[in-house]
C-alpha cells in the first residue's frame, strides 16, 4: 500500500497540462485585476504583479505556464497600463525587454527549484515505501534476519529469528547481538561470534558457516549463518545483517545419510568379506566345482580340485563338448535340459571315460555329480553349476567288499550246509548211543549182592547224561542251520501252559539236584493258548538250563500267569546276574556274558528262545543285575496274532 501511494503522489508538476496552464492564466487574471483597481489611485508598476504572476505559475506549472504568464503580463502592459508622454514609447519597450528578461530568468529558476523539490519528495516518498516493503519482505522470508547498528545493539529482529532465539521482538531491540544470537561451535562447544564471518568487501549473503544456537527458553538448534556488512553510498558502516536458518531436518539427514553411508559402507566391508570367504570356500572346496554359463556351456570357473580330478580336461573360455572328448553324449543331453527345465540332476557313480591323466590313454573313473541351474539375481538362469566328487576308490573298494561279501555269504552257506549235513550225521548214531545206554541201565539192578548201589548201573549213568548233553547240542546245531535256511516249520496246537511247564520241571528236577538247585514252581490254574508244544517245551528247557547252570546252589522259581490274551512265563534264578551292557547281547548267535572258561556251550540258547518266541508272536526279556541273579519273561499271545504265521508255518530266513 505504501508502495504504490509513493507511486501515485499527487504534485502540480504531474497535474494534467490543462489545470497547469489554466493555473497560469488565474494567476496572470488576478495580476491584471488587481494592477486594475490600484491602478487609478496608486497607479504602481505593473512588473510587481505580474512578475508575481510569472514567479507562481512557473514555480507551480514549470516552463509553459511561466512562459504563459509571461506573455499575457506583456500584452497587459502594453495595452492597458502604458503611461502617457513623449518618451513613453521608449520607456516602454526598455521596461517590457527587462520584464521580458527577468520574467524569464525567473520561469527558469522556479521550475528548476520546483522540479528539484519534486525530485526529492519522490526520492523521500519512494525510500519510506521501500523501507516499508523491505520491512514487510524481512518480517515474512523463511530465514531468520537480525540487523545491528554500528555499535552491535539489534536494530531488528524479524518474527522467524525471534522464535529461534527465544527473544520477543520488543526485548530483543537494543540488547548486544551476542547475547541475543549466543551460537557454540558444534564439534568443540566454543563460543562463536555472530559477526565472525562478516566482511567488509561486497558480495552476496551466502549461508554456509554452520554452529548451534542456544535459545533463551534452554534449547539448542543446528543452525547454518552468515553475516554481512551494511554501508551507505559512502561505504560509512551502518551496521551489520545476521541471516540464519534452522537445518535440524538437514541436520537429520545429514546424520541419517552419515548413518546410512557408514551402514553401506560397513555392508559394503561385509560383502566383500563375504565374496573373499565365498571365494576362498569355492576355491578350497572339498568337492570340484565348476560354473557353465549359457546353452553352449562355456566353462566359465573351475576350482583346484575340479582342475585335479580332471586334469586340464576342463579350459576356461571352452564349451563342454569341446574340452572333454568322449563325454557321453547322455550327459551332455542332461546338461541342455537343466539349463532348459532348471531342474537339478543329480548323479551318483557316475562313469566318465576321458584321458584324465594326460597320457593318451581313456580311462574309467567314477564321479557323483551334481548338477543345478545357476540363477541370476531376477531368477533368470545364467549357466549350470556342477558339484563333483570322485568316488573312483570308494565304488573299487565297495566292489571289492562286496565280492567278499559274496564269498563270505557263500561260506557261511557252506558253514550251515555242514552244520545241517553233520547234525543230522550225528544225530542218528547219538540216538542210537541214547538207546543202547538207556536198555542197558534197565537192564542192570539198582543193587549189587551187598546191598549197594550197582557200580556198572552207576557209570552207565554217568554215561548217559554226556550223551544226553552231546544231544542237545547237536539239537542246537541243527535248529540254527534249519532258522538259517528257514525251514524250521511251526506246528500250532492247543496247548496248556501251566501243566507243559510242570512236565518240564518234573524231568529237569534230577539235573538240578545235581546242581544243588532247588526248583520252586508257583502254582497256577490251567492257561490254554495255540503254541507249538515242542517249541515251546524248548525254550522253557533252554531257560530252565540256564538258570541251573548260572545259579549253581541257588533256588529256581518259576511261575506262568495269564493277564488278558498274554501267557507270562518267569524263570528267575539267584546266581551270577548278568551286566546291563550284556543283556541285549545274549540273544545273539554265539554270544555269551560269561567266560567259556568257566561255563561251557556255544552261545545258541537263548538266541533259538528268541527266535521262537517271535515266530510265536511273543517277546522275551530280561533283567538282571551282577550278582543278584537274572530273571527272563517270556509273554506270548494266546493265540497266533492275525499277521501270524499258520499252523504249518516256517520261521523266517536270519
């Protein structure tokens, strides 16, 4: 508003040229009215108005209107104030030329004053305006501005600045600059002078000098300043400009990409670290590697190991085909449909004929292999990637294991084919040694003529029992070569536990006496199941056996219950015990917990219970401690389970 109220200043010199010389011929009627009445009685010389008349229209209207008067002042006192007499005419024309002159000399002074003070009420009026404008511009820029007179007191403070440094505007006017704009270094917490960066010379305000301001209400704020000299067209200092701007969200992202480029760069160091250690893995890799890029499979990376397993088979810059000469064809076909399809092939005992060493001569070696799509980072496939292992040793070892297996396999056959042949050898002259030993001890009085036991009926004993001894073994031998073969056939019948189990004690009671063995046998009603009699008489003998053997002067309970479908038989003697490392081992051919130098056998008992029971259907188990004794449960189903074996079945092949 100011501004444009400078602009438009009203003043005669820029009034219209009409109201001008109108104001001029006013000005000239009123000299002429005026020298018209005084003229009868005081009759005055009319240059005295009418040069007044001339002064003021040119002093108000400029040259024209001066000139204007100026000729209608002439043309007055020609016409009607020329005094009368001889010399009139003379005198009148020396008075009209000195008018004329000074008239005009007059015009030219006054419209150069006036023009002059025009000149500087517009000046005046356009720096109040500027000032004005310049003002309002200060008040409403983003930038904080203070301004300092010569001596460093504010001058002004604009509304930004002050809510910067916490100053209100009327308290901020007249107080030291520096206790207005307190600003520290931000790296050394020094106190800065807000003047510091000003210069005398001209130039732009730039901002660029960064430092904290501490406000008056406690806080601190990232700042970027300058300051500038102020000077009049002399170059007198008339003070100074102090421009500052808030650059917390700069000084954010400063900070944030300070973070970001160490987070980069630190990920740039991990990445690298990362590529080293892919690199050194790669290279030193347990397995050959190598990298084909492309359907023509261009070798375009092999590590050491891939260069050593295949000599210098594999060239970079090469395709497969052409660096490998012989390669089956099959291979190279499952090389286009990886890359095609992306799917892994995957390889084992691979055979592979090339001339690995060099020396002119194919050979065979054998490789496991590995081979996937190599995808870029969009999931495109670039290339293959093999993965190599030669198994050249580990399939001639295999080989030869297997070689051995099979003349193992086949001596053990031998092994059982004699077992069986000399079993069945022995069991028939053992049979008949049986007989002839059992009719001769019937055949021999129990007394002698004295009174005494028969010596002859006591060796013929003695005899039998070895013989009966040699018999189960033989037994033994037999039923492991028939498991072997599986052709020891099951005969299921309807069975009484409880009374088959008496039977056994009843004919094991001499053996146990001889032991020094005493046979407990707990009660129990009648348990009927479908079993294989003879079967199951042996493994409770082989039971009972052994309980007299490993529990020597010590007694032997036995007892058989029935919970639900199951038959429970316990055999618990109170000898020896057997070691918790041992007890799932003696179920095994051959195995024994003790000493053969101290307990006889082969190992087979227990291991032909096992396998009877589970044929059965049943399972067998032990628990037992070193020197408390040893408890074996036999439980078996009562009758054969659905996916059991049929009366006339065979034990499995072992």
């Amino acid at each position: 508003m100011a501004f444009l109220s400078a602009n438009s200043y009203s003043h005669p010199y820029r009034a219209s040229p009409w109201a001008r010389y109108g104001l001029a011929l006013l000005a000239s009627g009123l000299a002429f009215a005026l020298q018209w009445l005084l003229w009868p009685w005081w009759a005055p010389s009319p240059v005295f108005f009418f040069l007044a008349a001339v002064i003021f229209s040119a002093s108000q209207g400029g040259h024209g209107p001066g000139a204007l008067s100026t000729v209608l002042s002439l043309l007055a006192i020609r016409f009607f104030f020329r005094e009368a007499g001889p010399s009139s005419d003379a005198h009148h024309s020396i008075s009209s030329a000195l008018f004329t002159g000074v008239a005009a000399l007059m015009t030219l002074i006054c419209a150069r004053v006036r023009l002059s003070l025009h000149e500087a009420q517009v000046a005046r009026a356009s720096a109040q305006a500027n000032g004005h404008v310049l003002a309002i511009t200060l008040r409403s820029i983003g930038d904080a501005v203070v301004t300092t007179d010569p001596n460093g007191l504010v001058r002004f403070i604009n509304p930004v600045a002050s809510y910067l440094c916490g100053w209100r505007e009327l308290d901020a006017i007249g107080q030291p600059l520096e206790r207005v704009l307190r600003l520290v270094d931000p790296s050394s917490r020094e106190p800065l002078a807000p003047t510091s960066v000003a210069r005398d010379e001209a130039r732009p305000v730039q901002l660029g000098h960064q430092a904290l301001l501490l406000s008056r209400r406690g806080g601190e704020l990232p700042i970027e300043h300058t300051a500038a000299p102020i000077s009049d067209s002399q170059g007198h200092r008339l003070g100074t400009v102090i421009v500052f701007r808030d650059i917390s969200a700069r000084f954010r992202e400063d900070r944030e990409r300070a973070q970001l480029l160490a987070r980069e760069h630190d990920a740039h160091l991990e990445a690298e670290v990362q590529r080293e250690r892919l690199e050194t893995l790669f290279m030193q890799a347990p397995v050959a590697i190598c990298l084909t890029r492309g359907p023509d499979h261009v070798v375009e990376l092999v590590n050491p190991l891939g260069q050593t397993l295949v000599g210098e088979l594999l060239s970079l810059g090469r395709t497969v085909r052409e660096t490998v000469s012989g390669l089956d064809p099959h291979l190279v076909q499952l090389l286009d449909e990886v890359f095609r399809k992306g799917t892994p092939f995957v390889g084992h005992e691979v055979p592979l004929r090339a001339d690995f060493s060099g020396s002119g001569r194919d050979e065979v070696k054998y490789f496991d292999l590995t081979w996937q799509p190599w995808r870029g980072v969009d999931g495109e496939i670039l290339g293959t990637m093999g993965l190599c292992a030669e198994v050249t040793e580990q399939v001639l070892a295999r080989r030869e294991v297997e070689a051995l297996a099979s003349d193992l396999q086949q001596a053990l056959q031998t092994r059982d084919d004699f077992l069986s042949v000399a079993s069945h050898e022995l069991k028939t002259p053992l049979t008949s040694l049986q007989l002839q030993l059992q009719m001769l001890r019937r055949s021999l009085p129990e007394l002698d003529d004295n009174g005494l036991p028969h010596p002859s009926r006591k060796r013929v004993e003695a005899s039998l029992r070895p013989a009966e001894r040699l018999h189960q073994l033989v037994n033994n031998l037999l039923d492991v070569s028939r498991i072997r073969a599986g052709r020891l056939a099951l005969e299921h019948e309807t069975v009484d536990f409880a009374s088959l189990l008496q039977d056994v004690v009843s004919r094991a009671e001499a053996d146990a006496a001889g032991a020094g063995c005493k046979l407990i046998l707990y009660p129990s009603p009648p348990i009927i199941g479908r079993w294989d009699r003879l079967r199951l008489e042996q493994v409770v003998t082989n039971l009972l056996s052994n309980a007299i053997k490993y529990g020597a002067h010590q007694p032997v309970e036995m007892a058989v219950i029935q919970e639900g479908s199951f038959a429970h038989l316990t055999v618990r003697d109170h000898g020896i015990g057997i070691p918790p490392e041992s007890q799932a081992r003696i179920f095994q051919r051959f195995e024994r917990a003790v000493s053969e130098r101290h307990y006889g056998g082969f190992g087979l008992g227990l291991w032909i219970c096992k396998q009877i029971v589970d044929s059965l259907g049943g399972d067998i188990r032990v628990e037992s401690l070193p020197g408390q004794g040893a408890t074996f449960t036999v439980s078996l189903p009562l009758e054969l389970p659905p996916n059991g074996k049929s009366s006339s079945g065979s034990f499995p092949s072992v």
